[in-house]
C-alpha cells in the first residue's frame, strides 16, 4: 500500500505541473492586460510601463514562469490585485466556506442518492424506477445557476423561509476559529444559535450545488446494483436463506459501490471547481467567488493559485478514493 501510495504521488505531481503550465500560458495569450488593470483606467503609458516592470510583465516569458514556479514551491503566490493582501491568505480564509459547502452537498447527494439506486434497481422497471429514472434526467440537464435563481425567488423571496444570500447575517460575528467550517465551529463553541442561523444560510446554496451529483450518483449506484444482482453469489444467499433485506443492503451494495465511490471522488473535485456560479449567485464567501473577482480585474497571480489549489484538492481525493477501492474489494488490495 506504501508502494501504490508513492506511485500515485509521483504520477500526481506531473499532472499538477501540466496544470501550472497550461493554466500559465493560457492568461498570458487572452488580450486583458493585468498591468492596465493594476494601474487603474486614467493611468498614462509611463505608469502602466512602471508597474509591468516592477511586477515583471516585462521579462520573457520563461523567465516569469520559473519564478512563479520557485514562489509556488515556497509558498509564496504573491499579492492579489483585487485585495491587495498576500494570496495564500485569501485562499485560506476562503477554502473553508467552498470545502463546507461542496460537503454538505456531497453528504446530501450521497445519503439520498445511494439509497434511490438501490430502491430503483431493487423495483427495476416499476413505476418508482421509472420516476427516479426521469427525475435523475431532470437533475443532471437542470443549470445550476437557473436552479438557484428559481429557489431564491420561492423559498427567499416569496415563502421568505429561508436566507437570500450570505454565510451568516451581515453584522453576526462567526464563531471562534477551529475548523473555519461554521457548522462544526458552532458545535464546538455551543452556540447552537448560530449553528441553526448557519445551517439556514446554507440549506439552499447546498441543494443547489447537489443536485446533478444526487442524480448522477443514483444512476451509478442503480447501474452497479442492477449488474451485482446477476451474479451468482446473490442467488446462492437468496437459496441459502439469508434475509433479502441484509442480501440486499449489505451484500450487494457493497460489491457495486466501488464505480459509485469513484464517482464521489470525482464530484468532490467538480463540486469545488463548479461551485463558482452558485457562490457568486448566493454571495458565499468562498474560493469560487473568489475566482471570478480574480478574473475580472485580471489579477493572475490569484487564478493560478486557485486552479493550483483546486488541481491538488483533485489529485487527493483521487488517491482516497484508491484507498477506499481498496479497502471495499480486497481483490485491489491484493493486485497494489
């Protein structure tokens, strides 16, 4: 298992670079000027000539992507244009909010989807499989942005149920710094106040966000639940006499979840990537708005430690979800 690990490091790391790279090139070939973005709209020639000297605009390219590449290595992403405070720590105080939210989402999606695949495939082309079938259609063609729009103006606006926008209340101070996730920070400080405020605050910006991972997830689950239940093993428990209820939810389950836990993986790094529209909608503080501030006022130095940030949470998961294989089907284990 050391072994595999180290091998999946190894192999992580020339993706990163590639990402780092790309991501690199690609801002240095769009039109926008991040120096005339510095300098401000009335800014002469001279001043804008200034700050690309001084920020480094002007040497070859190479040369500003091995110094990016030293900084990185350091920790040292620079300053932002927009804030004017270092990166990383924009980013740290950010993530938090993105990494709650994308969880809160993927728990909801998980714990509702997997048990819908198993049902449909259980009452494979009844009346209940047929609905699933439509609904998880439904889930995965629905935008995200037109979603959170429409649950906005119903439950916000109209019924007023639930919070508009925001983390917590403007003016609400959060709660002590533990985590940074404020559910779990409210637990911790027994403010159960502000654990029900924050979990209001997120309940629409995190359906919002699981909706086309709910309904992929129900599919992959059903998909692998509908070819485990062929196998021969499953008729020889049925024969031998164990109960259809533990056949089912233990047996089968667990030998069709492997494709399914895969998907999780993968959706736990799309979450984190796709979660820019649905912040930005809902004005959650997170990484995801973050990003588009960046893109509009051209401030590169914070689109490349995003996409960094974002390209390792990626490769994480997907060496977790390796060790979650292995750890579901020993037949893994034994080939790492």
């Amino acid at each position: 298992m050391t072994r595999f690990l180290l091998r999946r490091l190894l192999l992580a790391l020339p993706a990163l670079l590639g990402l780092l790279v790309l991501t690199f090139v690609l801002l240095r070939v769009v039109p926008s000027d991040p120096s005339t973005a510095l300098a401000g709209e009335n800014a002469t020639p001279e001043q804008i000539a200034a700050i690309r000297k001084a920020y480094g605009f002007d040497q070859p390219l190479w040369r500003q992507f091995v110094v990016y590449v030293g900084q990185v290595l350091t920790g040292d992403f620079g300053n932002s244009i927009f804030t004017e405070q270092p990166v990383l720590g924009d980013i740290t105080r950010r993530l938090p909010a993105t990494v709650e939210l994308v969880l809160a989402a993927l728990l909801f999606a998980t714990g509702v989807g997997i048990p819908l695949g198993v049902l449909a495939a259980v009452y494979y082309n009844s009346s209940f499989d047929h609905a699933v079938r439509i609904v998880t259609v439904g889930g995965l063609a629905i935008a995200p942005f037109w979603f959170a729009i429409i649950l906005q103006l119903v439950f916000a606006m109209d019924l007023d149920w639930l919070p508009l926008r925001g983390r917590i209340p403007v003016g609400m101070p959060p709660p002590p710094t533990v985590t940074g996730l404020y559910l779990i920070d409210s637990l911790v400080a027994g403010r159960f106040d502000l654990l029900t405020t924050a979990a209001r605050h997120m309940l629409l910006p995190a359906f919002t966000l699981s909706l086309g991972s709910l309904a992929s997830i129900t599919r992959f689950t059903r998909a692998g639940m509908l070819e485990t239940l062929q196998k021969d093993f499953v008729a020889y428990e049925k024969a031998a006499g164990y109960p259809e209820r533990r056949v089912i939810w233990v047996y089968v389950l667990r030998n069709s979840l492997v494709a399914t836990t895969t998907q999780i993986g993968l959706l736990f790094g799309a979450l984190i990537a796709g979660a820019v529209a649905v912040e930005t909608i809902y004005d959650w503080p997170g990484i995801g708005s973050y990003a588009v501030q960046a893109i509009l006022t051209s401030d590169y130095k914070a689109i490349l430690a995003v996409t960094l940030v974002v390209g390792v949470i990626y490769a994480a998961v997907n060496i977790a979800v390796d060790i979650v294989h292995a750890l579901l089907d020993p037949r893994v284990a034994e080939q790492l």
